[in-house]
C-alpha cells in the first residue's frame, strides 16, 4: 500500500507561481508512475501532467504545456508539479494519484492511490 500526500497549494495571483510536491509513503513508493488531475467546483477530473517511475516520461494537458513542469526525486518519493503563469482557471483541487502502470494519457482511474487533494485558488 502507497499513501499519497498532497501539499503546497494556496493563494496566488494571476501570473504567479506555486509549486505543488506530492509525498508518497510505503515500502515500494518509489516505483509508481505518477500524475496530476485537478477538479474544479461543479466540474469533472481533468488531467494536468503525468510522470513514469523513472522520470523518463512526462506529457501535459495541453492547458497546461509550456506552463507546468512535473518532476520527481525518488530519493525523497516526491513529485512536484511547477506551476508558472498561473491563470484563474486553474483555480481548483490538485490531486496526485500513482500507479504501478505510466499512461501519456491516464483517466482518474487509472490511479491505484490518489491523495486527499490541495487546493489552488488564483486571483485576478
């Protein structure tokens, strides 16, 4: 079993920055591919970045690309998520989710463990 633990969200105005690290605890945590959705109120999950175990891989939602950056230090069984030129409509829950398999383009349930979620809110 894999605990996946979100943090780093918050406030930040449009154009800003904020960097999100997902932690993942269990004997084997390194060893997932990992990835990043979102969820905005009265919306559906929408992919942002995905990431294979060994970090060779990566691909971006195309609202995203150029803008986020997804990277891992399995030494430490973290992922991170840079977000730069943060827009209001990024505002939402940013889940990580891992999963023993790496997809370019994963669904929610792809993700075997998902966190509890941080929130993202960028003002205007």
């Amino acid at each position: 079993q894999v605990q996946v633990v979100e943090s780093g969200g918050g406030l930040v105005q449009a154009g800003g920055s904020l960097r999100l690290s997902c932690a993942a605890y269990g004997r084997t945590a390194s060893s997932y591919s990992m990835g990043w959705f979102r969820q905005a109120p009265g919306k559906e999950y929408e992919f942002v970045a995905t990431i294979s175990w060994t970090g060779d891989r990566t691909n971006y939602a195309d609202s995203v690309k150029g803008r986020f950056t997804i990277s891992r230090d399995n030494a430490k069984n973290t992922v991170y998520l840079q977000m730069n030129s943060l827009k209001p409509e990024d505002t939402a829950v940013y889940y990580c989710g891992a999963d023993w398999n790496y997809s370019d383009y994963p669904v929610r349930g792809d993700y075997a463990y998902w966190g509890q979620g941080t929130q993202v809110t960028v003002s205007s």
